[in-house]
C-alpha cells in the first residue's frame, strides 16, 4: 500500500460514479476509485497538477445519499491507457461536515455491493 494514502480507497469505477463541475454543472468524469480523503477520477481533460475544483460527486440511483458537493486540489494528472482519456489523483480538500457524512455513507454502501 501507498504509504502517502491515509485511506482506503473503493473501487467505484463498475458503479459509474458521475463527478461534475459544482459551478457549471459540466460532467468531468467517473471516479475510479474513492476515499474520504480523495479519489482516482477518470476524465477526457487534461487537469493541471495543483489545481483547486468544485466538483459535485453524483451517487447512484438506489442510495439515500445525495449529491455530494466538495472542493479538491488535483495532485496529479497522466494520460489513462485509451486514447483520449486522462487519469487525475485528487485530494478533498473542503467538504462540509454533512456531505462527509453522506460521503461516508456512499463508502459504506459501494464497499457492500463491490
């Protein structure tokens, strides 16, 4: 294990969890895998190493949890294995206490359906 991780992270990537920019509504990608401290997004952009977004995480029909609104701090961005699509490691970075509850929520219930 990557020692620089805190946290586990799920893979959420079969789930097809939507992320999108919170200020335009624009889709970025799916995430690859999540945690309460970040995520592997999956996107067509080439994001720029240590930039800040304010991105809304979409959960899936099914759950009771609801969109999960929180800002991020890209720490890396590296072209994925198809063409076109690119590969970005994300930090939370602001999260409100409420949406960290729902965040831990959609955790508990991708870990129980992977």
């Amino acid at each position: 294990m990557d020692d620089r991780r805190k946290n586990n992270r799920i893979d959420a990537y079969a789930v097809g969890l939507q992320v999108s920019n919170s200020i335009d509504d624009e889709p970025l990608g799916i995430i690859g895998n999540l945690s309460a401290g970040g995520m592997m997004l999956i996107t067509r952009r080439q994001l720029q190493a240590n930039g800040i977004l304010q991105l809304r995480i979409n959960p899936p029909k099914g759950t009771d949890v609801q969109a999960i609104p929180i800002g991020a701090k890209i720490l890396w961005c590296t072209p994925a294995n198809s063409p076109d699509e690119f590969w970005a490691g994300l930090e939370t970075i602001d999260i409100a206490d409420a949406d960290q509850q729902s965040l831990e929520r959609l955790l508990d219930h991708l870990a129980a359906h992977a």
